[in-house]
C-alpha cells in the first residue's frame, strides 16, 4: 500500500522521493518498461504525449482534465 500513495519530489514529495504508481509525475519516467503499453495520465502535457521504444514498448501522457484531450482505445 505504501508505493500507491508516495508522492514524489516533483509532485510536492520530500526531495529525493520518488513517485509511486498514482503520483509518478512525467520527469520520473524516462525509461520505457520494455514490452509494454503504460499510460499515464494527469500529467501537464499540451496533447497527448507518445513515446515509443518499438511496437511493443510505448509509454503514453495524457491530461484530460486540463485541456479536454481524451485519449481513446480501440482493439483495432
């Protein structure tokens, strides 16, 4: 339980801190987890954010709420 509410520094955490699964913030995630999709949202991004390692590997950013951008998923 304690990953699911650590606020990183970025966020307003204790310096050093870093982010735990609900508050990692877009300057936290620089390396790509190989073989997967991760979506990230409420990050202050002005669209929606992709940045891909290969087909596979893809890390996305988005923040809706800020600017009305939804990121929308399809099987297709």
């Amino acid at each position: 339980m304690e990953s699911i509410f650590r606020v990183g520094y970025v966020r307003g955490g204790k310096e050093g801190d870093k982010g735990g699964i609900f508050w990692a913030d877009r300057a936290e995630l620089k390396d790509v987890i190989s073989g997967f999709r991760q979506i990230v949202g409420h990050n202050r991004v002005d669209d929606i954010t992709v940045v891909r390692q290969d087909e596979k590997t893809v890390i996305i950013f988005c923040d809706c709420l800020r600017n009305d951008k939804y990121l929308i998923l399809d099987n297709s």
